[in-house]
C-alpha cells in the first residue's frame, strides 16, 4: 500500500497467482472488457508468441473513495508457466491482497498445490505472514467436464479460513465476485491500519 497525501492517492495492490494456464489473465481481460473505460486504464499485457504471460499483465482501477482518500485498484497477474519463478516473486512484492486462480480440472490438483506452496514460501520470504495477507481462492474452469467442486478443491490446498469463489474466467462468470471480495478484504484490512 502506497498513500500519496498530497493527492489524497492511494495504491492498492492485488496479486493474480495460480499455475500456469489457470486464467490469470482472462481475469483481468474479462475485467478490461466490462468495466466501464472511465474508470479502468489499458490492459498492459506482455506475452510470448504464443499467448503465455511473459513478466507480468497489468491494470489499474479507480473506485469510489475510502476514507476520503481515491484508491487506485492495480492489478498484476504473474506468469504460471514454472520456469518464471524469480518473476513471480518480484510481481507479489508488496502486494496488498492475493487472488489465488486455481485450475478445477481434476488433472491440474498437482500443479495447484505446487504453485500454493510456491506461494506461500515466496510470501513468507518476502518478510510477509501468510496468513495475515488478504486472500480469497477462486476455483476457475467450473465448465470443464472433470471441474471438481471448490470445497474439494479448498481441502486439497488445505486452506479452510479463505473464501473460495467458483469461476468460468470465459464467459466471466465469478470474475466481479472474486474481485469485489479481494477488494473487500484487503480495504477492511486497509482501514485497520489507517
Ligand atoms: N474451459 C475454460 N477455459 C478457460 C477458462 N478461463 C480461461 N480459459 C482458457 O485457458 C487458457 C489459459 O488462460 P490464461 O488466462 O492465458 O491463463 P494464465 O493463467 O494467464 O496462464 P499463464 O500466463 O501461462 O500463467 C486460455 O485458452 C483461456 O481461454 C474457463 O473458465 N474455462
Ligand atoms: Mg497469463
């Protein structure tokens, strides 16, 4: 969080993680898409040839005011793909709030519980309390035939105390759920320290 006091500014960070091919970026795609251009900025996004994030994707919101303070709702999403570890990290640094994107098919639950882990021992090595860093869970790809159920899901990456959201990032079902709680916590968890 960064409160810029002569523009009565604040910078409010939310993190996309999850592993690779989970829909980080259709997230913030579908975001882009449907909210009204007044209020979000372009969608930075750096990708390979083929799609994949490369670094990082990016945008920013403008939302009502906290405390008469105008928050700037940044959204990053980090690269699943394994090999981009050190991208990861530096992407989470001083975020305000994490979305976890999980894969629900049945054959992504390896990668989910590697890429939670990632996260966690990141977290922590950046100096930060896992479990004091606002989080919800949002179980993506509910459409695909082998999709299992979030609560499943929450058992396997053993994270009882977070709010999982079900998703299908395609046709933007869960997007604005998943971002109205992200952004609940974290704005809670922000007034506490005001
Ligand atoms: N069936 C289905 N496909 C989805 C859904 N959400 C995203 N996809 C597809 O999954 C693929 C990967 O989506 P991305 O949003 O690029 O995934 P990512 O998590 O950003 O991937 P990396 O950048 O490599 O980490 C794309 O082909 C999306 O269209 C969904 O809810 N259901
Ligand atoms: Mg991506």
């Amino acid at each position: 969080m960064f409160i810029n006091w002569q523009l009565r500014q604040i910078n409010i960070k939310i993190v996309y993680y999850g592993p690779s091919l989970s829909g980080k970026t259709t997230n913030l795609e579908q975001i882009h898409q449907k909210i009204d251009p007044g209020k979000r900025g372009e969608l930075i996004s750096l990708k390979t040839y083929a799609d994949r994030t490369l670094y990082f994707d990016f945008l920013q919101l403008e939302l009502g005011k906290i405390n008469g303070l105008t928050p700037k709702i940044q959204l990053y999403t980090v690269p699943g793909q394994t090999f981009y570890e050190a991208s990861r990290k530096l992407v989470l640094k001083g975020a305000d709030g994490v979305v976890f994107v999980a894969d629900s098919g049945s054959n992504r639950m390896d990668d989910n519980i590697e890429s939670w882990k990632d996260m966690s021992k990141q977290i922590e090595s950046l100096g930060v309390e896992l479990a004091k860093l606002p989080m919800i869970i949002q179980c993506n790809k509910q459409d695909l035939p082998n999709a299992l159920p979030p609560d499943m899901l929450k058992n396997m990456l053993n994270c009882p105390e977070y709010m999982v959201i079900p998703a299908i990032a395609i046709n933007t079902v869960g997007i604005f759920e998943t971002l109205k709680a992200i952004i609940t916590v974290v704005v809670t968890d922000i007034q506490k320290q005001l």
